[in-house]
C-alpha cells in the first residue's frame, strides 16, 4: 500500500541501505510502483534514455557481489592506513541480502539526433536517468523499501553480466528490498568516514564564494 508521507520527511529518511536489508523479497506490485515512479522522471527532450534490468537470479547476484567484493579489496589497498582502517567495517554492498537488483542503463541514442534540449549541454542525457534513480529511490523511501547503489565494479563485467547492447551502459545497480530499519545517520557519517557539510557552507549569492 503506498504510503501517505510529506515528501520532505521522505528525503530526510533516505538513506544508502547496504546492512539493514531483512532478507525477503521486495514484491512484484511495490516493485512496479517503484519502477513507474522512476519512469515517471523528467527528461531532457523528453528522451527517456533509462532503462532497468530486474536482476532476482542467485548465481547472477552471487557472481556480481564476488566482483564487488575484488573491487572492494582493490580499493582498500590504494588508501593509506589511518583511511584504511576507517573503511574496513564499512559496508558496501547489499547485493545477495536484497535479493534483488535493479541496473539502471542509459542509451545515450534515445530519441534520435535531434534532442530538444541537449545541443549545448549533451550532459543532460545523462542527468535524465540519473533523475530517474532519484525518483526510484524516493518512492522506494515512501514504501519502506531500502535501496543502496553499488559502485565497486568495472562497466564492461557488469554489461556483459546484464548482456547489455552496444551503446547502452549501465550507471547504476541498485540493491532493492525490505529493510528492519532506516539508520538515522548515514554510515559514511557513522563510520567517520566524512561529515555532511552544512547547507550554509552550499550556498553563494550572485557569485560563486559570496556568502549572505
């Protein structure tokens, strides 16, 4: 059942889920929504270049979370100690306890060559789809459903996994399920891994570095 939720409260209440997922399955109908709320997204030229590939096959989680798991090791070898020792209890992936994963493509060809929007800023192909997971990620938050984007992998293993087309890349896998719990704080900030900065510090007026 969707739920009734101020939408600001659905903002602070989203989180990067990675250990809190419960196990079962997110089902097919809150799915849907989810994925319609992600379709639903503004694009540039109204071009729609997303598409998402519903991955729910054991061997298929289980293979993409032993890669991430070498890229994972592979990073934590390039920082030095004290940043190592930060990363180490940090999670990064819920591939196989979400039990299902969303990869969010991009076709930078949707809607042909003549883009209404996109001549000066071709970007904003790009900003479309990544509109689309904003919007995925925020129903999924209104529904109780975590989601956690995993980025520990190389392009070509994951597009080979999912057999995508030539001139199609994945932007994202997004781990998808019920959670126990959305953390109040988010793990990079639990883990002192970095601090949000504060909004103040965010804003310029008329110029960028000019303050109030």
């Amino acid at each position: 059942m969707l739920l009734e939720t101020d939408i600001y409260d659905v903002i602070r209440r989203r989180r990067d889920v990675r250990a809190e997922f419960t196990g079962e399955l997110v089902d097919d109908d809150t799915l849907l929504r989810i994925l319609d709320a992600a379709h639903r997204a503004p694009s540039v030229g109204n071009s729609q270049p997303w598409d998402f590939v519903i991955v729910r096959d054991r061997a298929k989680l289980e293979s993409f979370a032993a890669h991430v798991a070498t890229k994972r090791r592979e990073f934590r070898a390039s920082l030095p100690p004290d940043r190592a020792a930060t990363f180490e209890p940090i999670k990064i992936e819920g591939i196989t306890e979400s039990g299902t994963g969303i990869v969010v493509t991009h076709d930078d060809s949707r809607g042909g060559p003549h883009i209404l929007g996109r001549a000066s800023v071709p970007e904003t192909g790009l900003y479309s789809t990544i509109l689309a997971i904003q919007n995925l990620w925020l129903a999924a938050t209104a529904e109780g459903i975590g989601v956690g984007w995993v980025s520990f992998y190389d392009t070509p293993v994951l597009a080979d996994l999912v057999r995508l087309p030539e001139g199609v890349r994945p932007v994202a896998w997004l781990c998808v399920g019920p959670v126990e719990q959305f953390q109040e704080t988010p793990d990079l900030e639990r883990f002192g891994w970095r601090n949000r900065r504060p909004l103040t510090d965010a804003i310029h007026h008329e110029s960028f570095g000019a303050g109030a």
